[in-house]
C-alpha cells in the first residue's frame, strides 16, 4: 500500500443517487409471505421483488384506490 493517495482528480459516482437506501417498514405477516413465496418461484430476493413492484407503482404513477366497508 502507499503511504498516499492522490485524489484530486477523482470523478464523483455518476450512480450514487442511484444506490438504495434502508428504510424500516411495517408489513402484514401475510403480504410478506404472499412476497416471499412469489419470489420464491421467480428465482429473487423477496425484498428486491418488493422494491421491483414498488418502482414499477411509482413509475406508473399508480392511484391506491381505498374502499372502507
């Protein structure tokens, strides 16, 4: 290793604002499950098939639509 680095002409990371940040959510046992089971037979990680479907809502622009009975 040297003693010193010269980084005066580094380049920031174009991806950074890309890099995920960790959150802490509260889920239903049951829509975890519902999450874990479906990646499960696609072959990926429950979370990032969580963030998968909650990007494609926010690229969509996806309305809730609440109904209270």
């Amino acid at each position: 290793m040297r003693d010193h680095y010269d980084f005066s002409e580094s380049v920031k990371n174009p991806y950074a604002k890309k890099l995920k940040k960790q959150v802490t959510i509260r889920l239903d046992e049951d829509t975890i499950a519902y999450f874990k089971q479906l990646a499960e037979e696609k072959d990926l990680p429950y979370q990032s098939l969580i963030n998968l479907y909650l990007r494609d809502c926010a690229q969509s622009q996806k309305d809730l639509k609440l109904s209270w009975q």
